[in-house]
C-alpha cells in the first residue's frame, strides 16, 4: 500500500514550512523513522522521520518550495507494494495529523535566525503514524478574520497587497504566499489594461469623464546587439561562471527577519568611545581564578553586567510594544542575547535571567552556548526570548557599525574591536586601551537622550568596573 505523507502540524500557530532540503532521494529504502527531509517554519527548523518502512516513490514538494499543513509531501512504497501503485489506495492511507497532535512532537533545536529562534526538531514518529483508515482533519473553519502566516503578510507589505482583496487557498481560507503573488500580478494586470483602455480614449481625460491613467509599465529594455567576443573575454562555461546559491532554510530566514525589523523599527544609532584600560586588568586578575575552575573568562560577562546594571536604571531600554494593545510592555526580566556567527548564518543564543548570575556563572554559561550553536545542538528554549541582544565581532569588532535591532526588541548594543590609543589625560599624552560602543535604538519607543543616559551609564561601568560589584548586579 501506498502513503501520501503530509506536512503535520508541528507547532501551535505554524500553518505551512519551507522544505529546506531532503536527506533521502526518490528511489531510496527508508527505515522507520529515518530522518527524511528539512522543513523551516517561522519558529523553527524540523526535522520529520519516516513514518513507515518502505521506498520513496515520488518526492511532490522539492527543497525551495512552501507546503500548508496537510499538503501530501511525499509518496511512500510501504513494504509489498507494486511499482506505480499510488492510487485509489493512497488516499485511503493518508498520514492524519491535526492541532490536536501538535503538542506532542518532542524538539532539539539547533542554530537561529536572528530576532526569533530557529533550529532543528525531531518530531516524535509516533505522531506522524497513520493507519489506513486514518483521514485528514481540517485544521481551521473560516472566519471573517484574515488568516495569513507572519511571513505571509510580510511579503503582502512589500509587495502592496491588500489582504483583505485576496481569496485564500491554503487551510480554511489561510491565505499563502502563493496567493498574495498572484494577487500582485493580478493588480499589475488590471493597471495595463486601465492604460490601454484610457490612452485609446484621450478625450475622455480632456472632459474630466475619466480618471487619470495609471503611468504606463516601463518599457522593456532594448536588447543590446550581438558582438563577438574577443578572445581574452570569459565565456559563460568557463572557470568564471557565476555560482547561484539557494536562497532558502536559515539564509531566508535571516533575511525575513532583518527585513521585518528594518521595516517596522524606526532604528536610529548612538556610538560612544569607551576607556577599557581598567576593565583590561581587572580581566587579567579574574581569568587566573577562572582558569583554576576550568572557565574560560572573556570580556562578555563583564559587557553583560554592565547593560543589565542599564536595563535596570533605563527601563524603557528593556522594552517591547505591543501594537494590537497599543501599549509599551517594560519587562522585567532580563535576558540577554548575545549574537554569534555559525557556518549556517547568525544565531542569538539567549542568557536567561542574567540578572542572577556571577560572573563566572555567566561565562561558562556562554561558552557553552555558543559551543551548542556552533554544532546545532541548541535547544529552541536557549535560542530565543531575549529581552535585549549584544552583538560582538571579538577581534574582528571594526570601528563602528550599526547593527539591526532583535525586534521585536527595541535595542542592541554593538561591541567594537579594542586597542591601545594614544589620548589626553589631564593635559597628557598617554596609552589607553580603548574600544567604541555603538547602540541602535527603536526611535518609536527610545527617545535619543535616553539612549544616550543608558550607553553613557554602562560605559561608566566599564570604565571603573568596580562599580559593578557595588551597585550588586
């Protein structure tokens, strides 16, 4: 008997997922619960098991492409099936997965785009097990409510289309990415026929009968003529042809959310010099009681104390809004993200309640998440729920830069590279050890000066980092 394997629900509120990749090919012997293909959701990466034993037959949603939950991914050849035999009986062996059993798909997640989590989750096989007599539950009515996927009504904003004039497809009426495309070129349609019609009729316009035409599409540009290549030039087929990398999985996801924040946070940036001479010896004299513990003590932690000592005095700083309330939620939980570059992209692995660590405490406990998101063993948890992030380049600091805000968070703080920098001290010359700071705030919700008080407060802090331990955080 033949299985049409759907995409399952895999986690409240999750409606459709990006196949980021297959790790079996058509053609293929599966076991039970092989690991078989990569699916990205806005909140993370899964990875889905075989549900059965069998063959793959037919593979109907390639890497790159957008299913809705309930979308038949796959077709597999159970044991002592005939080749080809993917009909009537298919339908009947469907894999059922409804909300119901969303909760209960186990997850490990690893690596995260950053400004929400994002990794790798084994979805218990048990939940994706049909029998034949198992059907496919709806998994939404319809509304008068707009239903559509943030990612959804991202790309409806860039492409200006209004949602509420598109017809959904996906499950109960969900309206998918697919539907908002062909709603853009829908509109781009009707604008070229309301051109032709209006420039066949210009009197009409002289007599105030009609509205002004839509301007006319730009025309398409004129093919260059031909000529031949002279000999020195690169062809296409040689070694200088322009390599095409999927624009998928983790990349895409970055990209989403970069977006998204660039677009929605009115970001503004902040840069101040800061004197890290004292915060480099008292480092030199912690790292040897460190080592003696087996940790390895960088600059971070003290950087981390020294915003949540900020976050406490500027709470507005430890923010968030909430647009459908219309309302500015302070939290007040400090947990603090720090972002970090892995082979897949850039990740935000989170300090949960950094408040309440030692500096010691901290520093293991960063080291060993970035060892985590460095081989993909990060859990969801561990990757997401920051209430303000730092981004640090170490060595590779630069300058300055003007790093993009976690949203929905409304700042981050930008570490640059330190070094030691002729400056005047009461009318001398001297050596210091110096490094920019650099801040990038949600204007909506941050007023300049009380970016300003927050950066000047941890620099202060840094500066004479005994200050630290005095105000006991």
């Amino acid at each position: 008997m033949a299985l049409e394997f759907r995409l399952p629900d895999i986690g409240e509120g999750v409606v459709e997922g990006e196949v980021v990749r297959w790790l079996v090919n058509e053609g293929d012997t599966l076991r039970e619960d092989q690991p078989m293909v990569e699916v990205m959701t806005d909140k993370a990466t899964v990875e889905i098991p075989s549900p059965r034993a069998g063959k793959v037959a037919r593979i109907l949603a390639p890497a790159g492409k957008t299913c809705a939950v309930g979308q038949v991914m796959v077709v597999i050849e159970e044991k002592g099936d005939l080749p080809g035999a993917t009909g009537a009986r298919a339908g009947a062996a469907s894999a059922a997965v409804s909300g119901a059993h969303g909760g209960a798909a186990s997850a490990v997640v690893s690596g995260a785009a950053h400004g929400g989590a994002t990794g790798v989750i084994a979805t218990s096989a048990a939940v994706l097990h049909a029998g034949p007599r198992s059907v496919t539950v709806p998994l939404a009515t319809v509304s008068r409510k707009i239903l559509a996927a943030p990612a959804t009504r991202q790309l409806a904003r860039e492409l200006g289309v209004d949602l509420r004039g598109v017809g959904g497809t996906g499950p109960g009426g969900r309206v998918t990415k697919e539907d908002v495309r062909r709603g853009a070129g829908q509109r781009q349609t009707a604008a070229q026929t309301a051109w032709a019609q209006t420039s066949r009729a210009p009197a009409a316009y002289l007599q105030g009968a009609l509205p002004p035409p839509a301007p006319p599409l730009s025309p398409a540009p004129a093919a260059a003529p031909q000529r031949t290549a002279a000999p020195s030039q690169r062809t296409p087929s040689g070694p200088w042809e322009d390599e095409r990398l999927p624009f998928r999985g983790l990349r895409r996801k970055i990209a989403e959310n970069m977006t998204r924040s660039k677009h929605q946070a009115a970001h503004f940036t902040y840069v101040e010099e800061c004197d890290a001479t004292e915060l480099v010896a008292l480092r030199a004299r912690a790292k040897k009681r460190a080592e003696e513990r087996g940790i390895r003590l960088s600059y971070l932690p003290f950087i981390v104390k020294a915003v949540v000592a900020g976050l406490k005095k500027f709470p507005i700083v430890n923010a968030t809004l909430d647009a459908e309330r219309e309302e500015i939620v302070l939290r007040k939980q400090y947990h603090v993200g720090v972002a970090a570059a892995t082979e897949g992209g850039l990740v935000v692995p989170v300090l949960h309640d950094a408040d309440q660590m030692s500096l010691f405490e901290m520093s293991a406990q960063l080291e060993a998440l970035s060892e985590k998101a460095r081989t993909g063993k990060a859990t969801r948890e561990e990757l997401s729920g920051s209430t303000f992030t730092i981004s640090s380049l170490g060595t590779l600091g630069g300058v300055l830069a003007t790093p993009i805000i976690n949203f929905p968070e409304v700042a981050i703080l930008g570490v640059h590279k330190m070094k030691e920098t002729p400056v005047v001290r009461e009318g001398q010359i001297v050596i210091r050890t110096m490094m920019n700071l650099s801040i990038s705030l949600d204007h909506r919700i941050v007023d300049g000066y009380q970016g300003a008080q927050f950066l000047a407060h941890v620099i202060s802090l840094l500066e004479d980092p005994t200050l630290m331990f005095m105000e006991m955080v």
